[in-house]
C-alpha cells in the first residue's frame, strides 16, 4: 500500500474506545505514511504503568505531555506521526490540533468507531489469549462512560477498523494531508 511521499510532516490522531481497533489502524497508517508511532500505552508502559489496571489524571498528564514532547519534536524534524490514544475527552483533541497548529503540519483526525459488540468480543479474546493488557471492568466503564466521540464541528475521518475499511482509509488520509 506504500505511496508516494506526502508533502510535509503531519500528525494523524487516533480517537476511538478501547478494543476498537485504533492501535491496528495506527499501525497501518504508520506504514503506508512512513510515520513514527507514538503510543500512550508504550509511554504508561515505559513508566511502570498500565492505563487498564486504572491511572490517575495526574499520571495521565504526565504521559501526555511526554507524548507532546515526542510528538513535537518529530514534527519539527518533518516526521510525520501517528498518535495512538483514545483522545477522550474533546479538550486533548484541541490540545493536539493546537500542537500541529503551532509546528505548521498537518492535522488529521482518524475516529474508529466498532461496535459494541466488536469491542466487547475483542476484550474477551484478548483476557483469553493476551495481545496487550488487560483492561479492568470497572476500569472499562468508567472509560465507556467518559468518552468523548468527535463532535459534528470536528473534521475527522471515521472506520470501524475493519479491513475493508483500511484502504479506503489510507486513500482519505493521503488526501487530506495533500489538501492541508
């Protein structure tokens, strides 16, 4: 799926629930656009903590501002970037918009939006054959009760993370950005 080189650096921001797909997507994205991937998780991960096992807001900003910290300097070196994370609630997303505005790159906003049902059988398999870790249920709905969609005044581009989808997806990313 590698195309052509895009015209300068970008950050692509995932939003979606947990088990919905993001950490898929992001990582196809990444490889058609040649973009590094910076990951909230891997930053909890790297901290000793586990964002499923329940972290308090206070860690939440410190990963996050070490996240704009990594996301801020590859943009300047014209990297483009994917940003692996729920983005809920709406104020991170305008933090991030804020922050390519700031480096002059382009923005995207990428919403995977599976089912329900998706998500819930994507949690079972993974607490019976472990991929990542695992997400508490009170942790869970605690997030699915918090979060945030992407409202009607936000541009973003939506999927279900299906694999049909990709393609289409990776087509629209490219477009938005040669557009920006």
């Amino acid at each position: 799926m590698n195309s052509p080189a895009l015209p300068r650096a970008t950050l692509v921001l995932m939003c979606g629930r947990s088990f919905s797909g993001k950490s898929t997507v992001a990582v196809q994205l990444a490889l058609d656009l040649d973009a590094e991937i910076v990951s909230l998780d891997s930053i909890n991960e790297e901290r000793g903590l586990f964002g499923g096992q329940g972290i308090s807001v206070e860690e939440w900003i410190r990963t996050n501002d070490e996240a704009a910290r990594r996301v801020s300097r590859l943009v300047r070196n014209g990297r483009h970037v994917v940003l692996d994370d729920t983005s809920s609630p709406r104020f991170l997303r305008d933090n991030w918009r804020a922050l390519a505005a700031d480096a002059t790159v382009a923005f995207v906003l990428v919403y995977v939006d599976a089912p329900d049902q998706v998500r819930r059988e994507r949690l079972l398999k993974n607490r019976q054959q472990p991929k990542r870790d695992d997400v508490l249920d009170e942790v869970m709905i605690g997030h699915l009760e918090t979060f945030q969609p992407p409202e009607p005044d936000e541009e973003y581009l939506a999927t279900s993370s299906s694999a049909e989808e990709m393609c289409s997806l990776v087509a629209a990313v490219r477009r938005v950005i040669s557009d920006a």
